[in-house]
C-alpha cells in the first residue's frame, strides 16, 4: 500500500495561518508541536509533519476502511528532514519528504523495501475512482491497480507500487 501528499508552499501560506495556536493544537501532538518550535523552520517543519500525516492516512483509510479527520491519532516519529513513520492505533508507515523551496512532497508506504518499488504515473493517465480513492487498469491485464495521487495549488503527483 502506497499514500503520497504534496503542499504547494505558496498556497498553503495563503490558505492557511498555522501560527495560530488552535491551529496547532488540532493538528499536532505535544511531541509534534515541540518539533515545530524548536526547529530553524517551524513554517517548513508543519508542512512537513502535514505531509507526512496525510500521505499515511491514505494508507490506513485503504487498510481499514476508516475515514475521517483525526490529524492527532497520526503521530509522527521525525527521524530527520527526509525519513520517518507516522503512527496510528497498531500501525506504523514509512514516509520519504522531499523538501524543494515551493513544495513539500511525501511517499508514505506500509512496508519499508516497497520506495525503491515506487513509479510515477503520468497526470495523463486513465485514473478511476471507487469511493474517491484512485486506481488505474493495468492495460496488459486488465487488473486494477491501486495508485495514490496528490494535488494541490500548481503541483500534482501521482504514485503507483511496481510488482
Ligand atoms: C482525503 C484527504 C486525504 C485528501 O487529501 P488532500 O490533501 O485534501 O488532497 P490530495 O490532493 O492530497 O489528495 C486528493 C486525492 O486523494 C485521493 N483520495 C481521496 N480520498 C482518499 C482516501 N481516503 N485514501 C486514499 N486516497 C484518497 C483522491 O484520488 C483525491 O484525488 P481527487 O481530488 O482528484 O479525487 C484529506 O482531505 C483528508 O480527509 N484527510 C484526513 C486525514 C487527516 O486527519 N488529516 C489531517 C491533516 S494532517
């Protein structure tokens, strides 16, 4: 299983003022909150642990059929800048960020030897829905093929997990 997330800076500094405390507190735990403000870049550091956090809940909503928003069951283990897991009930994902000076983009997967299985797919591709989530169909053998994809102000990735 794959999830991604991806934050176009500038949109997210219009759309949203995450110094705002309450901002803070619905999204981020204790330990995430202490992260953001010890960091040089706390601005850098939300989106970051933003990312990370959403490219995991696509994940777990695929695994366990749960939906929602629940920002503080996903807790996030900040190994460093790139690498981590986010945490939610049993489960643990594996999320890789790269972080460039107009977005933040991350790749969560359920088991960590599938990143060097991960291809992009082409925004011109045949995506389907089911209940809003993505898939496409393999044109060989017309077997569905879950991918995960990720929009948002003047970025758009898209994901899918190599056999
Ligand atoms: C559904 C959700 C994950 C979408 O994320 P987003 O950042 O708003 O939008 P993105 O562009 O990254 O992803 C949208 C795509 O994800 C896919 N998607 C939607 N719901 C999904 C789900 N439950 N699982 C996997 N993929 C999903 C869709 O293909 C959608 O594309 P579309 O808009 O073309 O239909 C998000 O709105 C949400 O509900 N998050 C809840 C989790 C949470 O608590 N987050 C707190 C913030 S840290």
């Amino acid at each position: 299983m794959i999830g991604n997330d991806i934050v176009d800076l500038a949109l997210a500094r219009k759309e949203s003022n995450w110094k705002r405390n309450r901002f803070l507190d619905k999204i981020f735990t204790v330990k995430e909150q202490l992260l953001i403000s010890a960091s040089e870049n706390p601005e850098i550091m939300v989106w970051n642990l933003w990312s990370r956090k959403e490219a995991a809940y696509k994940i777990y909503n695929r695994e366990t059929g749960i939906r929602g928003f629940f920002p503080l069951r996903l807790e996030c283990f900040y190994e460093n800048v790139t690498f981590g897991t986010v945490s939610i009930k049993e489960k643990i994902y594996f999320t890789l960020s790269k972080i460039e000076s107009d977005f933040i983009y991350t790749i969560a997967v359920a088991k960590e030897e599938h990143f060097k299985k991960i291809k992009s797919i082409d925004s011109a591709a045949e995506i389907f829905k089911r209940n809003g989530i993505p898939f496409i169909i393999d044109s060989n053998t017309k077997i569905e093929k879950p991918i995960s994809i990720s929009h948002h102000g003047r970025f758009w990735e898209g994901i899918i997990l190599n056999d």
